[in-house]
C-alpha cells in the first residue's frame, strides 16, 4: 500500500487505526465485516460480554480486528496479531473499545 493515499478512521462511522508493520490500516466494523467475525467466533454479544469480562482471548481480538481491517492485502490475521503483540493488550484495547461501542451502539451522530 505504500505510495497509496493513507485511509484514515472515521470515529463517526465506529471505525479505529490499527498500525500493521509501521503502517496506519482502518478497522471499519461493516455489516458483512461483523458477520464474518461472528461466523468466525460465535455471537457477537457473547464476545462482548467476553470483554467485558476480561475474558476476550489474543485469538479473538485479533480475529475481530482482522475481519473490520481495510484494506487487508497483503495482510494474514497473523500479521494482526502481531500488531497487537507489538503495541501491547493496554494499547490494543482502544480500537477495540470503539469496535464494541459500534457493536453495542450503532453509529455515533453528531450533537444536532
């Protein structure tokens, strides 16, 4: 991707950045994205009630980031997870509390 114009995460939309070997991905909790991740780890309030719990496993964290990451050539889930080993779970937390949020909430709206 490099030389590609940089995508950058829209809060508004519930997406988050994830930095994958030096480079800024989106992760981007679409529909098709979510069904996915739940094909992948079972039902979705399940897993947030996981993390809720501090019970949310590596493999399951980096899953869900690997389904909502955009784009994601060139990519394995491996590679997410070894971003997230990189930043460490404290930092890794963040986006996946804007990814629940997403889950839990829908879209934020702006203030009217």
């Amino acid at each position: 991707m490099s030389g590609a114009n940089p995508q950058v995460a829209n809060p508004h939309r519930g997406e988050a950045s994830l930095v994958i070997a030096g480079e800024a991905r989106v992760l981007r909790p679409s529909f098709a994205a979510l069904v996915a991740a739940e094909e992948e780890l079972g039902p979705l309030f399940a897993l947030v009630e996981r993390a809720a719990a501090g019970q949310l496993r590596l493999t399951e964290l980096a899953a869900l980031f690997w389904h909502c990451l955009t784009p994601r050539e060139g990519l394995s889930q491996g590679d997410v997870g070894q971003a997230v080993i990189a930043m460490g779970l404290a930092e890794a937390t963040k986006p996946l509390r804007t990814l629940l949020a997403q889950i839990l909430q829908g879209e934020a709206r702006p203030a009217q």
